[in-house]
C-alpha cells in the first residue's frame, strides 16, 4: 500500500485470473478483493507441480484514512491488481463501490480495468504533441 497526498495505492499480485473473476469492495476505510478460482482444474488436468497458488483469493485491507468509492480506479495487467482510491476531504465519508474489472481499451499488456472517468487512447497527433513537449523540456547540459 503505497499514499500520496490526493489517494491511497493499493497493489496486489493475483496470477492466473481472468479479470472478469476479480471482484473489487471498497467502504470507506476498508478494501475487500476477491479472486475465483483459475488453473490447471478448469480444464480436467492434473496438476504435477505448483509454484504458485492459482486462487482463489480473499483479502481484506483497512486504510488509513477514508476514501471515495465510487471514484476508484482499477486495473489488472501481468497478474497485479492495482487500486488507485481517491482521499476524501477531512470529516467526510466516502461512498461505498462494488467494482467489477471490464476490458477499456486494448493496450500493451491488454490491461483491464475500472476507470471512475472516460477514457480514451491518445491519437498519434496527441502522442506525438506530448513527446515534443518533454524533449523540449528537458535542458541539456
């Protein structure tokens, strides 16, 4: 778990899920993660040798501070699970959030997620704007 000043990160490693077994409970100061069952049983095999557990998985996390549910984002890529939960203002309470991970766009690694805001790819003409804009801001010495 990782905090900056606007939002609490959470990180959790889950190999071998599909995002759509994930399932995602925030309240308040609380993060529940749920993962169903994936691996070699799906599929009538017979597992020899594990290296690792292939679910299913439960956690529970409290925060420490509260945070805004239904603003959190989510994404799943190369077996991580990654929280991004917005603070909220001194003396309020968040709103609770179940979250369910749905594919947003194809990206490297095809992530998967749960965005609390549109998202959409960057055109070549943006992407390119934005790399200009770091090359000149960067001073050479």
């Amino acid at each position: 778990m990782y905090r900056t000043d606007h939002r609490i990160m959470v990180v959790a490693p889950m190999p071998g899920l599909e995002p759509t077994d994930i399932s995602i409970t925030v309240t308040g100061e609380r993060v529940t993660i749920q993962g169903r069952e994936r691996g070699p049983h799906q599929h009538d095999r017979d597992l020899v040798l594990a290296q690792w557990a292939i679910g299913p998985y439960e956690g529970h996390v409290a925060l420490p501070e509260p945070v805004e549910g239904a603003l959190t984002n989510a994404t799943y890529g190369n077996g991580v699970l990654v929280l991004a939960l917005p603070k909220v203002a001194p003396g309020q309470h968040g709103v609770a959030a179940e979250i369910r991970l749905a594919p947003i766009a194809a990206t490297r690694g095809e992530r998967v997620g749960h965005v609390s805001r549109t998202v959409r790819p960057a055109t070549t003409e943006e992407h390119v704007r934005q790399h200009r804009r770091r090359a000149v801001a960067i001073p050479h010495g």
